[in-house]
C-alpha cells in the first residue's frame, strides 16, 4: 500500500458561472498565502461525484471548498461541514453521484485510501448561478478572508 499524504485542499466550483466559482477564487488565494508544504497539496475541481472521489484518494484529510445552496442562511456566510452532514447534495452531473455516495460505495468496495477526515467549507448562496460570469459578487467576495482562516485552523 502506498504511503497516504496527509491533506489535500480543494477548490470546487465553475470558475465561469460566477458565484459558483467562490471555491476556484478561495484556493487561488489560498496558495498565494500558504508556504509551499511537502504534506499539503492545494488543487482545483470542476467537476463532482466519482471525479471528487478520484481526487481526494489516497489522502488522510481532505478540505473542500465549495458554495453551499442554503435559503436559510446568509449569503456569504461561511459555514464548517462533515460530509455526512451534507449527506447526498452535488454531484454537477445527473449521472453521476454525490461524493457522500461515491464514498459510501468506495468503503463497501474496500477502498482503503479514503480519506478518514472530509471537512467542507461551505460558502452560502441562495441560488446557484445559470448566467456566465468571471466575477465574484461582492456578499461572496467577502468571505473570502474567513474562508481561508478557518482553512489554516484546519491544516493546524
């Protein structure tokens, strides 16, 4: 069996459809600001399900970042999650699964390099954007900075 490395921080998002992007935007940053360490890779996803699976295996932590849809609470809020607490949601592809499934499937199978620890830092948006866009709103813009703290408490 391969050695694990020990946390992988990604990144999910569309980079184009605006909002969604804020996990992209968040990583990016986060690179800037983080010394290079042998223990951690930073990466992005375009991508969800089975794709997320592939990534993050083989890891012992894994970090995502990504916008939650949440009506209930504020836009831009940032909000610290266990994968199970999200349970089913995103998967970017209708034939695809959630990673929560792909897990589930992948720990029935045996899959002995799933990462024990999955955190999600979740950006809240009410609506998931349909319109093209490089742009950040401002309400999520904001986030930024406490995303990436409560990033670096993580890696602690």
């Amino acid at each position: 069996m391969k050695q694990k490395k020990r946390i992988i921080i990604l990144g999910i998002g569309n980079p184009i459809l605006g909002d969604d992007g804020i996990g992209i935007h968040i990583v990016r940053k986060l690179k800037e600001q983080l010394d290079k360490q042998s223990d951690i890779v930073i990466d992005e996803a375009m991508t969800g399900g089975m794709n997320l699976l592939d990534a993050i295996i083989g890891f012992e932590k894994a970090i995502l970042i990504d916008a939650v849809h949440l009506t209930d609470e504020k836009i831009g809020d940032v909000k610290r999650f266990q994968l199970q607490e999200l349970g089913t949601v995103h998967s970017c592809n209708p034939h695809d699964v959630s990673l929560f499934e792909s897990i589930q499937l992948a720990e029935t199978l045996g899959e002995e390099q799933v990462p024990k620890k999955i955190i999600i830092i979740g950006i809240v948006l009410h609506e998931l954007p349909i319109e093209f866009s490089e742009e950040i709103s401002p309400q999520v813009a904001s986030a930024i900075p406490k995303a990436i703290q409560m990033i670096l408490n993580e890696i602690k």
